[in-house]
C-alpha cells in the first residue's frame, strides 16, 4: 500500500500582484495519488478550513495520474459494516467539494480513475489535458463507488454514457470528455487554464 496525501501550492501569475490560488496537490510515493482513508479524512478536514476563505480553489495530481481512485488494498480488507463507513467518508469529502462555497477546478493530466474521477465530477469545473484518461473500472473487479459518481456523471454525460463507462469499465480520452461535456476544455496545462479562468470569471464580476 502506497503512502499517499496531498499538499498545498499557491499558483501566482508572473508579476501578479493578486493574491495566489489554491492548488491542492494529490500526492503520493508512487505517483498514482490514491485516495486512502486517511487521506480522504484529511481532505475534508482541509476543505472545511479552505471553505473559511471562500476563496477558489484548483485540485491537481502530477503528468500521469490525476488520481487512480481509491486504495485498493484498503478496499478488500473491509467488511460490510467498515465498507459502509469508508463510502460515508468518501459520500463527505465529495459533498464538502460540492458544496463548496468558491468555484472549484478539478486541473487533470494523466489517468482520472474510479474515486478519482468522483473527485473529479464533485469539482463545480474540470480542464483536461490532451493526454487524460477517464474511467470507472470498478465493475471489472466486482465494485461500484458509493462516492456519488452515479448520481453525479449521468447528470452531465447522460444514462446512456454514464452506464458504459460504469458497467462496461470504458476508458475515455480527453478529446471525447470534451465532446460529451465531462470536462470544460482542454489544455496543455490545466492548471494555468483553470487559474485563468478563476482569474477571467473574477474580473468579469468586479466589471458588472
């Protein structure tokens, strides 16, 4: 089981003089950033400091993984009633980022998968890199989130999409996200995409 977290970057523009954005950062030792339970409990704790602010707020992984969902080795150990449990934990961060009370970004590069794409779909934006991968391949291991991603996916791409992606495990690309209305846009940096856009929107509303 890989040791997994998150930290904190504040993204400045170049001779900015603005305040930064938040870019809260999925890590882990092997670069897959999965969602841990104790991750997912540290995660909301910080959601709910961040929320004080009200200021946006960007989710991040690294150039492969975005995030490849949720600690598998923690999964098979659980029983029924600590498996209730760990889906409340996820059911919370998902609704704190929901319900978050500044737009946030979920900037993707690389591999969204399973809880990470949860995540993702709990974020009010998502910018994708033209090299991400979406998907929910829990069917194929006999599982299926409890994280609200089949509330929240067919909302955006439909029933009939959101089935594929969830009973059949389909994989899809950035170019397709984008057509389908998973994702907002793509870009080469989604980060610097997402920051522009929190910028644009902030700027727009200084000007009604």
């Amino acid at each position: 089981m890989s040791e997994s977290g998150f930290r904190i970057d504040e993204f400045r523009e170049p001779k900015a003089n603005s305040q930064g954005v938040p870019v809260l950062r999925l890590c882990s030792d092997d670069g897959t950033n999965r969602l841990s339970r104790e991750g997912v409990l540290s995660l909301t704790d910080v959601i709910a400091e961040l929320a004080i602010e009200k200021r946006p707020l960007v989710f991040a992984g690294n150039d492969r993984f975005f995030s490849a969902g949720a600690e598998l080795e923690e999964i098979s150990g659980l029983d029924g009633p600590s498996a209730y449990e760990f889906s409340k934990m996820g059911q919370g961060l998902m609704g704190a980022i929901d319900s978050f009370p500044a737009p946030v970004y979920a900037a993707i590069a690389g591999y969204c998968m399973g809880g990470g794409l949860d995540l993702a779909l709990a974020c009010h934006h998502r910018i994708a890199s033209p090299h991400a991968v979406f998907g929910h391949r829990g069917a194929a291991l006999g599982l299926i989130t409890g994280w609200g991603g089949t509330q929240r996916l067919p909302r955006l791409v439909g029933k009939g999409r959101a089935l594929e992606m969830f009973v059949a495990a389909e994989k899809i690309d950035a170019r397709l996200a984008l057509k389908i209305g998973l994702v907002d846009a793509i870009a080469d940096n989604p980060v610097a995409e997402a920051v522009r856009r929190i910028r644009q929107s902030h700027a727009e509303s200084l000007d009604r």
